[in-house]
C-alpha cells in the first residue's frame, strides 16, 4: 500500500509524511479571517439584523472550499506546512500542519461551522437581544477550532484549546441571565480549564521526553520513561475531559442550555470533537504508552455504554441527544484510540457520520422548537405531518447515527466490527470484551433515534391530532436548508464511501495493522458477522423501544441515588466549606501575626540556606567614606525610634528621616539620579500619610507586653541580618563579569544619552517599563474607585464653593485680591497667607522645573518619572493651599485621562516604531545642527518618556483628589453620598 513499516512501538509512517512547504499555503491567513470576522461580527449584525450571519457563514465557507483544493496532495501522501515567528527569543513559532487527519476535522469544523451560521440567520430574530456578541463569539470560535486541529506545536495548540473552552463558556452562558445557563458555563469552564491545564503539563512532559515540541515530530519519536507514561496519562486527563468522558460527562448535558446552534455546532460538530482529535493525533506515537489502551478503551466503552443508558430516560429532546451525543463519543475515543489501522479507520468514518447526523438532529430540534415553543416529547404529537420535510430530515440523520445502508454511519459502524471481530486489538480478550460493549451501546444507539423520531414526529393518542395546536413559527426553505444538506451529505457519503476510503487511509496507514489484512470502506462487504452484529443492534434498539414502558420501569428500578453532577457539586460545596475553615482559621485579621509568620519564613527557609552553604566573601569593607557610617547610623536610629514613637504623625516622620537616608547614600555612591527620584518618592509618600492619617487618632492606642515587643525586636533584628547577609552572598558569589559594565557604553552609543537609569528604562527596557505602567495605572484607578463614593471631585464652582466655605465675600472680586484662584473658598482659620504666597510665587516655577527634568533626563539626572513627581508636588502645594477647589483650579483635568492619555502615549510610541518598520519601542534619533543651539540629538524615547510624565502626574492627582479632596467633600456634605452636581465630574 506504499507503506514503511517501524517495528518499534509498532508504527507506520507513509514515505511522503513531511514534504517540503510552499508559501502558497495560507493557513494563517485563515484563522486571520476568522479573527477579523468575529472583531466586525457586532457591527455587521448592527447594520444588517440577523443577515449578517449569511455574511459570516463566507469566512469558514471559504476555509471549507480552500481545505478541500488540498485533498489531492493529503490524498497522495503530503501535508502542508506553515510556520509563522512568534517568540524568536525563546524560539517559538506558530507552527500549522496540514495531513489527512487535520484535514479532515478542519473540513467539519468550517463545513459545518458555514451551514450552523445559516441555519442563526433564521433562529434569531432581528430585535433579539445580544445577537451581535454571539455572532463574534460564534466565529471566534469557529476560528479556534479550526487553529486547534491545525496545530503542530504543543504550545499552540494549548492556546486554541483554551481559546475553545473560553469561547464555549461564553456561549453557553450567553447574556448571563439565567441561573441554569450560567452554572452550566462555569461548570464546563471548570472542568475542561482543569483537564486543560494537566494537558499543558502532559505535553510538556512528552515533549521533554521526545526533545521536540511538535506533535508531528512527537508521534515520530516519542521516548520512553516514566515521564513519558506520566506526560500521557495526563494528556489523556485532558482529552476525557473535553470530550464529556465518564465520569465527567454530566457537563456536556448540563451545556444544553445554550441556545440549539451552539449544542449542534460545539457539542456535536466541533468542541467535543477536541479531545478525539487529540487522541487520534497520539494515536500513532503514544498508543503502545503503557495505561494508554486500558484508559481509552475503559472509559469509551463505559461513557458509550452510560451515556445511551442515560439517554433513554431523557424526555427533553435536547437532552435525548445530548446524551447520546456522550454515548457516541465513547464510541469514537474506543475506535481512534485503540491504535490500530482498521479501528482508525473506522473511527474517522464514524467521526465524519456522527458530525453530520448529530449536528443535524440539534438542528431539527432547534426548529422544532421555534415552531412550536416545546421540546417535551411528551407534549408534541403529529408534527411530522404538519412538517413532513423537516420530519425526512431527521429520520435521514437518525438512519446514518442508527447504522443503516446507505449511510456512512452503516459503513463505519461495520468496518468497526469486523476489525474487533477479526482482532483489530492486540489483546484477543480485549478485543472481544470492547465488541460487546459497543454492540450493546449500539443498542441503546437504535433505541433511542426510534425514541427521538417517535417523540418529535409521531401521532400519539393519549395527545390531540395536532399538538401543540398552533405552530408559532413555519420553518422556510433557509431555517431548513443547513439540516437538509447535512443529512443529504450523510446519505451521500455512504456509496460515495470508496472515495473517502483514500482519505481515511492516508491517516489510517500511520497506524500498525493488527488484524490479518485491513479492510477498506465500502458499502458492501458481503455476508460478514459485522453484518449479523448490525442486525443484532438494529433488533435489539426496535425491542427496546416496543417495550419502551417495561424498560422505563426497569430504569427506575435499578436507578443508583448518586449520578456524577451531584458529586461534582458536593465537592465544590465541600471545598467552599474546607475555604472558609482554613480561611477562619489563619486569617485571625491580626497584622503583626500575618507580617510575623512571613519574617519566620524568611528565617527558616532561606535564612538556614544562607547559613549552611554560602561561600562569603573573602574580603569586607564597612565603608567608603566616614559620612556613610554616619547617614547609616542616622537611619538606624530614625528606625529604632520609629517604634518607640507613640504619635501616630511623628512615626511617619521618622520612617521618611530613613528614606532620606537611603537618598543620601545613593548620592555617596555617584547616582544622583536614583537620589533624585527617592527624594521626591520620599516627600510624596509623607503627603499621603498625612492625608490618611486625617482619618485616624493621633495616638497608637495599642499597647504591647514586654515579651512581645522582644520577640517582634528579635525577629526584625534576624531578618534584617539575613537580608544584610544575601546581599553580601550575592555580591561575593559573582564569578562572570556583570552584563551592566556595557550598559554605560550601550546607553550611549544605541540610546544616545548619557543618563544610564533613563536609557534603561526608556530605551534598553522599554517593555518592562511599559508593563510596570500598565500595572501602575490599572492601581490607581482601583485605589481611588475605592475611596470615591460615587463620581470624581472637580473643578469649582464659585457659588457652591462660597457656600460651602461659609466665607461672604464676593467670589468673583479681581484676581489681584486674592493670591490663588480659590483660596477664598477655605474658611479663614484654615487659610495662610504666606504659604498662598508662597505658592503663588512657586507653582509655575516648580512645574517649569518639572519639564526641564523631563527634556534633560536623557544625559542629566532627571526624567519622565522624576518630572512627573515634580509636578504632583506643585500640585500638592496648590492643595495644601487653597484646598480642593484650588486643586479644580490648578488641574480641571480628570486624572483618568491623564493616566490613559499616558499609556497611550507611551504604547503608541511603541507602535509607531513598528509602523516605520523597526521592532517594538525601539528608538530612533533625530538629528541636527541648529542656529545657537549647535548639534541636537532628539531621541523618539523622549515622547515615551512624556507618556511616563503624564502617567506619573495622573496618578499624583487621583491621589490628591481622592484622599484629599474626596474626604474634605464628604466631611463637609451632611451626606457624602449625595454630592453636588456643581462638585463632581465624571472620570
């Protein structure tokens, strides 16, 4: 069959498995698409109603059309290759892969995908609420789908994995208004986020074994050891999970409550599909891993087994099929996983059959459900002559899922069975222990199509002729032609079976042959024992349904108390209550206790370490310079006397006497750079104790014993020592020359400045800067949400603010009357004229200060961040001043857009370097010999460093305004919540 044979592990690999890649092939551009349709979803479905589904259902039409020019090459042998740079640092690409096995899931995933987002152009109506989002949802979906099966890297195909499990959340949960939607969608976000993160673990474990992360490379090669069978088994935890395996398959029921074009595109067609791709994919390599086959073909046989056994008690027709839907599953994950030729085969078979069969059964239920409002099959009767068409449609789709010929679920159902029967695993035993669980699940398969098709179609007397009585919606020829083609294509593809058998082979050749000789697809085969077994099942499920009230009566007898879903909620209860326990037990709200038990830590883990195996330094110097000692023994004693201080005020004092401290010693060493920043950190962080310690008394009321004041003593004292000792350990283990001896050099010949602190931030570290901002935006803005009661103070208002103040005076007198705008708004006793003054005199000073700060910082102390804090301390003397009106005044800006104003600058800094064709934040350099000035050198980080000024300033305001201003509003209001509107505005 044009076949290499590798004894070893007992695999194949086809001689054509890796050919050269053209870049012709655009299987990024295809999940591009797929992103850009779901970004203008919202929008089309704005501008068109429920048409632009129509519009959508193009983008994975024309995947489904350009999959299907590849089949030639899959056919022959090939594949087609995409690798995309993602990370070069660390070497990560976005690897895309293209063989039979993909091909043949990204054919249903875009396939049915296409027709699922025709058949919504019908469901939903134009008025409905939350189209828009789940029309975007639906295509992303679509698209990481499609990237999952295309994946080669383990790492991308975590990402699209866990992009599927997001997206399924989203949709299961929809609008988030009913309880049952979202218990659903945090339960399957829980468990399949749970089995996607061992998963994770699983294929880094494998492909730490196998030294590649490439699945294609993986299954070539895929080492031995216990990390390989750990790695396997955890991979495995995943697949389970995400295809609804026993014991976990109550959640894909429990997602029925998503509307019916989610059930019949994620939990027929495509999410549960994940976790048999993946086990198909591995198949191949892992198969022979020891614990492989017992878990797969365990837990298939039991969930096919289950899952139809539950199914026959369902009388909601969406949950009839959602429990077969698990049934089924068992069933696919027992074929592809049993790593043999025939039984892979046949499982890609019955993996195209039950797409297209289950898919269009959600369908027809979903517009049985539009029509008449009812599911309850014990509520419909006759439908099936008021919608004769809808009623073949679902019975074609029930004949294939059922077995029947011509179907393609009769030639897969088939090739199964002979291959067990001929021995299509390695263990006889097993062999014939998995067929008689799968024809027995066959059964239950028979019963309950009959039970839907009963159900959903067919007269019952103990109903009327015609119930429900009125039909709310007619199905047209659109609500109906995504299922018809569906189950037209199940027809087709059984005689077209031969044709396919080429494409299935092409996968199934990587497998060994375990039976005597493989048997292709076809429609007949003859007189066979698979033929008898199908007769058997076909028997077994019309008995079943006959004596469908005998066996109601026998489920109930033998029903077990427990089920798995109750469990699962047991056990979060029972962690909830194990939280609140722990959480009671250790968390005492004491802050000396929780601070203490940290400093214990410290010394017993890493002070031990430090102890016992660091090589010290061979030489010490307490010092450079006299004056060292002595500005250090001036910040040991301002922290020994900052304990002893009762006064609340004066603690905070003697804290920043250290800080200052800290200032100086950096001033000793040669960096006046870093000096200036703690000076200006130091004196902001004392105006904020100030302002919070309004709220708090002016003395530390608690008062310690003796014994705990000297264990506290002893434990600062350790820790302060061990912290002392890594220092000197780190300084003295160096043996490599410190990458910062080229900095200098570097800042100035590729930053072109000359201060090395505001190349590295601006320039050498841009990025991590850029995070440091975002972080620092994101606090701020949490910090003050939580001090305002409801909007941001703002810029005075005259009248208001002569009421407030009490003052008589006339608040529109001159400006030369008064020293500051507002200063008449504070009340005489908390007025001062020298320190109005003062600020009068000063204010534009200091901020003109703050921008030379920023223009000089490249070459002289300085920078975005130091000029930022100069100009939040002119602010904090206009507040101190004048109070918050006078703030208003100085800055009726809000401070949020000062912030995002800031971030924006710095980002778009970053991504105007892009545009022009460098990297991200890379910096560019202008320039020029001036009139007067000479040469000038203007670096493009300077405007990242305007962003960082702005950002620094924004936050400096949002501080001053909330716990500043904010607490004198609401100490002057009667209410604080009720402010003026003439006081606030929004931020």
């Amino acid at each position: 069959m044009g076949r290499n044979c590798s004894m070893r592990l007992g695999r194949c690999v086809h001689p054509h498995a890796r050919p050269a890649t053209t870049g012709r092939d655009p299987l990024g551009l295809l999940l591009l698409l797929h992103l850009l349709a779901a970004v203008g979803a919202p929008l089309l479905v704005r501008w068109w109603g429920r048409q632009a589904f129509l519009a959508l259902a193009l983008v994975p039409a024309a995947a489904f059309g350009w999959v299907l020019t590849r089949l030639g090459t899959v056919v022959g042998g090939g594949e087609v290759r995409e690798t995309l740079s993602w990370i070069p640092a660390l070497d990560l690409q976005i690897a895309l892969r293209l063989d039979a096995l993909a091909l043949t899931f990204a054919a249903l995933v875009t396939g049915v995908g296409a027709l699922v987002l025709v058949y919504c152009a019908r469901y939903f109506e134009d008025d409905e609420e939350g189209v828009g989002r789940f029309a975007g949802v639906m295509t992303a979906f679509a698209g990481s789908m499609l990237g999952l099966v295309l994946a080669d890297d383990v790492l991308v195909l975590y990402v699209f994995w866990e992009l599927t499990t997001v997206f399924s959340f989203l949709l299961i949960g929809g609008s988030g208004a009913k309880l049952a939607g979202r218990r659903a969608a945090s339960q399957a976000l829980l468990l399949t986020t749970a089995g996607g993160l061992a998963m994770l673990v699983g294929l880094l474990m494998i492909s730490a074994a196998s030294g590649s992360r490439l699945l294609s490379e993986i299954v070539l090669d895929p080492g031995s050891g216990p990390v390989m069978v750990a790695g396997t088994m955890l991979v495995l935890a995943g697949a389970v999970t995400k295809s609804a395996m026993v014991p976990f398959h109550f959640w894909l029921p429990a997602a029925m409550e998503a509307p019916t074009p989610v059930s019949a595109y994620l939990h027929a067609a495509a999410m549960v599909k994940a976790g048999i791709y993946l086990v198909a994919r591995l198949a191949p390599g892992l198969a022979d891993v020891p614990g492989w086959r017992p878990v797969v073909l365990g837990l298939g046989v039991a969930t096919m087994l289950i899952g139809g056994w539950r199914s026959l008690r369902q009388n909601d027709l969406k949950l009839l099929l959602a429990f077969s839907t698990v049934s089924q599953l068992g069933f696919l994950i027992t074929m592809v996983g049993a790593g043999s030729q025939e039984l892979a085969a046949a499982g890609l078979a019955m993996t195209i059959a039950h797409a297209l069969s289950k898919s269009t059964l959600f369908l027809s239920v979903g517009v049985i459900d539009h029509a008449t409002g009812v599911r309850d099959l014990r509520l419909l009767s006759g439908l099936g002559r008021r919608m004769p068409a809808l009623a073949v449609i679902a019975t074609l789709a029930a004949a294939s899922l059922v077995g029947l010929p011509p179907f393609l679920g009769f030639v897969g159902k088939e090739a199964a069975f002979t291959a067990l029967w001929e021995g299509g695993l390695p263990d006889r035993v097993s062999a014939v222990v998995v067929l008689v669980g799968l024809v027995l699940g066959s059964v239950f398969t028979a019963a309950y199509c009959a039970r839907y098709l009963w159900g959903a179609f067919a007269r019952k007397p103990e109903l009327p002729e015609t119930a429900p009585a009125e039909l709310e919606h007619h199905p047209g020829p659109l609500f109906l032609a995504a299922p018809a083609v569906l189950a037209l294509a199940g027809l087709a593809a059984g005689p077209a079976s031969p044709l396919l058998d080429h494409l299935v082979a092409a996968y199934a050749e990587t497998l060994p042959l375990i039976a005597p000789e493989s048997e292709h697809l076809a429609l007949w085969h003859g007189l066979q024992p698979a033929l008898a077994l199908s007769a058997v099942t076909l028997l077994g499920g019309a008995a079943i349904f006959a004596l469908r009230s005998q066996f109601t009566r026998l489920q109930h007898r033998l029903a077990v108390g427990a089920s798995a879903d109750e469990s699962y909620w047991n056990t979060l209860q029972g962690l909830d209550r194990i939280a609140v326990l722990v959480t009671g037990t250790t968390q005492r709200g004491s802050l000396p206790t929780y601070l203490g038990t940290i400093l214990v830590v410290v010394l017993l883990v890493p002070g031990l370490v430090l102890l016992a195996r660091t090589p010290w330094p061979d030489e010490w110097r307490a010092w450079d310079t006299p004056l060292q000692a002595l500005v250090g023994a001036v910040v040991l004693g301002a922290a020994v006397l900052t304990v002893r201080i009762r006064q609340r005020l004066s603690a905070v004092l003697a804290v920043g006497v250290t800080g200052y401290g800290l200032a100086l010693l950096f001033v000793l060493h040669g960096a006046p750079d870093l000096a200036l920043t703690q000076f200006l950190v130091e004196t902001l962080s004392l105006v904020v104790f100030v302002l919070v310690l309004r709220k708090l008394p002016k003395d530390i009321g608690e008062r310690h014993r003796p014994a705990e004041r000297t264990v506290r003593a002893v434990i600062a004292v350790c820790v302060g020592l061990v912290m002392a000792g890594a220092g000197a350990a780190a300084l003295g283990a160096r043996t490599a020359t410190p990458v910062s001896t080229e900095i200098p050099e570097l800042a100035l010949e590729e930053g072109h400045g000359q201060n090395v602190v505001n190349v590295i931030l601006v320039d050498i570290r841009a990025w991590d800067t850029l995070g440091e901002l975002s972080v620092l935006v994101v606090a701020a803005t949490g910090v003050a949400s939580l001090v305002f009661l409801r909007h941001r103070t703002g810029a005075v208002d005259r009248a208001t603010a002569e009421e407030t103040s009490g003052d008589g005076g006339d608040a529109r007198r001159a400006p030369r009357e008064q020293w500051l705008s507002a200063s008449s708004t504070l009340a005489p006793q908390r007025r001062s004229v020298v320190l109005e003054v003062a600020t009068r005199f000063l204010f534009h000073t200091i901020v003109v200060f703050s921008l030379f700060l920023l223009f000089s910082g490249h070459n002289d102390p300085g920078g975005g961040f130091a000029g930022g804090l100069v100009a939040g301390l002119a602010l904090v003397l206009r507040y101190l001043a004048g109070g918050r009106y006078e703030l208003g005044e100085a800055a009726p800006v809000p401070p949020g857009l000062l912030l995002g104003g800031g971030l924006v600058f710095a980002g778009g800094t970053g991504l105007a370097a892009l545009v022009l064709g460098g990297a991200v934040l890379e910096s560019a350099y202008l320039e020029a010999d001036l009139p007067v000035l000479g040469h000038a050198s203007l670096p493009t980080a300077l405007f990242f460093d305007i962003g960082v000024y702005l950002i620094v300033v924004g936050l400096v305001l949002d501080i001053l305004r909330s716990l500043g201003a904010e607490q004198d509003r609401q100490e002057d209001e009667e209410d604080p919540v009720d402010a003026a509107p003439e006081e606030v505005i929004v931020r």
